[in-house]
C-alpha cells in the first residue's frame, strides 16, 4: 500500500523536466514587478514633445502593481521575434512649429451623384455607409423626359432610313435623266438633314444617360464609400439633385491653420507629422498646398497635407495637430519611433542588459522624419545614454511577452 504513492512521487520530476525543457528553450519571461527608472538620474519632468507616446507624471512607482519589468529570450526567440538591437546614437531631428488642423474629404476623390434627367426614383439599390466599385447602378429612375428623348431618336432614324431610299432612288432617276436635277438636289438635301437630326437626337440622348425606354441608371463615377444619400422610392428628382455623395476615404486632406504671424515660415514642400488621439502612431506627410488669402476673422491662412488613410481611422472633422519641419537639430539620443513602447501610460524603450530585456522608462523630446524614407525619429532627455544597447525593432513583442508575463503575477 505504500509503493503507489513512492512511484508517483519519484515520476513527477521526470515529468516536470520533460513539460518545462521545451519551454525554456523557446522564451522565458522574468517579470520584475517595478518599471525601471532613467539612467540619467532626472526627475520624471514634463512630457516634451512626442505626446503619442503620453509620458506622464506617476506617483508611488516604488509599489509593485506599478510595475513592467524585464523580458529574457533564447537565441531562436530572439530571431523568431525578429529582435533587433542596436546601439544610441546621436542625430538630427526637425525643428518645428506646432499648429492645428482638420482631417477633411480629398475633394479630388469626392464625387456629387446627380442624375442628368430628371425621374422617379424606380429603385434604390446603395445604402449610406456602402462600398461601391465605379459603374455600379446606385438607383433607376422613371423619366418621362429620357422616353421622350429616346423617341426622338427612334424617330429621327426612321427618317434617315427613308431619307437614304429615297435619295438612293431618284440618285439613280437622276443618273438616267428620267428627273430633273431640282428633285436630285431636294432628295440630298432630305438626306443631309435626316443625318443632322439623328446626330442631334443622338448626342442629347447620350448626355442625357445611359438608359433606355425611359429607364436611367445612375452609376457610380468612381470606386469609394456613399457618405450622402438623398434618395427614397417614389421620390422625383430632378435633374440638379444631389442624390448621392461618394468619397474615396483611401487618402484624406489635413487643412492645417497657419496664423499670419507663421505664414513666411510655412511652404509647399515641407515635411509634416500628424498627431491625434486616437492614433496609435504619428503619421507623415507634406504640404501640397498653401493658400494665399489669409481669412479675415482669423487672421489665418490655410495649408493642406494630404494623408494615407488605408484603415479610415482618419475620419474628416477629426481635430489633429500638425507639427511642421522648419530647420534641422542636432540631438544626443535618437531612436525610431518603433522602439518606443508605452507602457502604463508611461514610454520605455527595452534596453539589453547581461541577457535580458528591460523595459526603460525614457523621456522624449522633439518628433522628425528620418531619412527620405519619411520614419519617424525621436529624440531621448532622459533615460538612454549614447552608446546603450536597445531594442531597435520588434519591441512591440517584447511589450506582448512583458503583458503575458505580468497578468501571470496579478494577485
């Protein structure tokens, strides 16, 4: 009765030893309950610059719920992770001048829907907020005006088709000296304008639409997003009604305000980094475009960057700030945006120290474009020191591991 108990106790480390190898051999994550403080030695100042990664004040970080803490790798999670380190370095960053702006429509890619005859709205076949692809039929109308169009153009090819039979015939009358010439040159002139009149009708029915016995389709003009609709069954439109507006959201406008006092700084040309809430990164652009006129009331000129918007988290009327390079300047630290991580509110860049990963708490100061590639660079206060190893990319994983390694410790 006693030697059941022994063997289970004897097999349960070769049984721990089996689970645990292949687990260790991947990752290991060692959390250490306290973020780790700046190497400089400076106070935890004010946020300057860079306020995507929001940099605040923190009280209590002694207390060990405050905490991040370290992440250790194997060689193969290393390269799995695609971890890549390098060394803080000096280099410039942008000089700028910070103003407000507005995400609006790229009215290049905006388009008014309006039917070109008027009708009844037969069908509705978009909804507001669809997706549709240029030369879709968004609605049919009824349009006594486009049945009477197409009637005058049946009609006129009649006509012409007579015109020609009879031209034909007294051509031939003519030729054998059976009529006069008086009846030939009345039969050509027939013809000739049997010919205009199809033209005619034809060139009206064309501009009038596409559609046939009194049926017009109204078709998409470009691929997008329907943003207005104006429409229901059974309305009448005329042939002036904004029925509906489609926007290409792929790409926006940022109308920034540049005040009077700014204007000789400002030009087409200039590298441009937009900042919101709401967005996980600052984004990159430049100015296409500076107004001449500054508005009356607000003693202020418009210039306008227009964006990438690939995932729409730029909506049009979405408030930014737009920061405009102005000069470069030297910086003793600069690192990529990438290899900032925010932490508790907090930016830390992971530093390597004797194997491990530690998230470090850092300062950062002035936001630029690295290069003609247009990165983001960030320039470091505090908390780095030239020469210091650090994670230049594949941070974010590091951050991942960091958040599974701390919910195992909540208590």
């Amino acid at each position: 009765m006693t030697e059941t108990p022994t063997k289970k106790s004897a097999a349960a480390p070769w049984i721990a030893l089996v689970v645990a190898v292949p687990l260790a051999a991947f990752v290991a994550i060692v959390v250490d309950r306290r973020l780790a403080e700046p190497t400089s030695g400076d106070e935890h100042g004010e946020h300057e610059g860079h306020e995507g990664h929001g940099d605040e004040e923190h009280e209590g970080h002694g207390h060990e719920e405050h905490g991040a803490g370290r992440v250790k790798l194997t060689e193969e999670g290393r390269k799995n992770a695609g971890i890549e380190v390098a060394k803080a370095k000096s280099g410039t960053v942008n000089v700028t001048l910070s103003l407000p702006g507005e995400v609006a429509l790229n009215a290049d890619k905006t388009a008014h829907v309006t039917p070109r005859v008027g009708g009844t709205a037969r069908e509705v076949n978009k909804q507001l907020g669809d997706v549709v692809k240029k030369g879709e039929v968004l609605a049919v109308l009824d349009s006594k005006e486009l049945a009477e169009l197409s009637g005058q153009a049946r009609a006129a090819y009649e006509r012409l088709k007579l015109a020609k039979a009879n031209f034909e015939r007294v051509e031939k009358l003519y030729n054998d000296k059976i009529v006069p010439e008086k009846e030939f040159l009345a039969s050509k002139k027939e013809l000739a304008e049997a010919q205009i009149e199809v033209e005619a009708t034809s060139q009206m029915l064309a501009s009038a639409g596409n559609g046939s016995s009194g049926k017009y389709n109204l078709i998409a003009p470009l691929d997008g997003t329907i943003i207005e609709k104006h429409v229901s069954i059974g309305e009448v439109l005329k042939d002036d009604t904004r029925v509906f507006v489609i926007a290409d959201l792929s790409t926006v406008w940022v109308d920034v305000t540049v005040y009077a006092k700014d204007l000789s700084k400002v030009a087409v040309g200039q590298s441009v980094v937009v900042r919101a809430d709401g967005l996980d990164k600052p984004l990159v652009g430049t100015i296409s475009f500076v107004g001449a006129i500054a508005k009356s009331e607000a003693r202020a000129a418009q210039a306008r960057v227009v964006l990438p918007n690939p995932d729409g988290k730029l909506k049009p009327g979405l408030f930014v700030t737009a920061d405009i390079a102005l000069d470069k300047a030297d910086a003793e630290v600069v690192v990529p945006d990438d290899a900032i991580q925010s932490l508790e509110s907090t930016s830390v860049v992971f530093v390597e120290e004797e194997g491990t990963f530690e998230a470090r708490r850092v300062r950062t100061g002035r936001v630029g474009t690295n290069g003609s590639g247009g990165l983001l660079s960030v320039e470091i206060v505090g908390g780095l020191e030239p020469g210091e190893a650090y994670v230049e990319k594949g941070s974010f994983i590091l951050k991942a591991e960091l958040g599974k390694g701390s919910a195992g410790h909540e208590h």
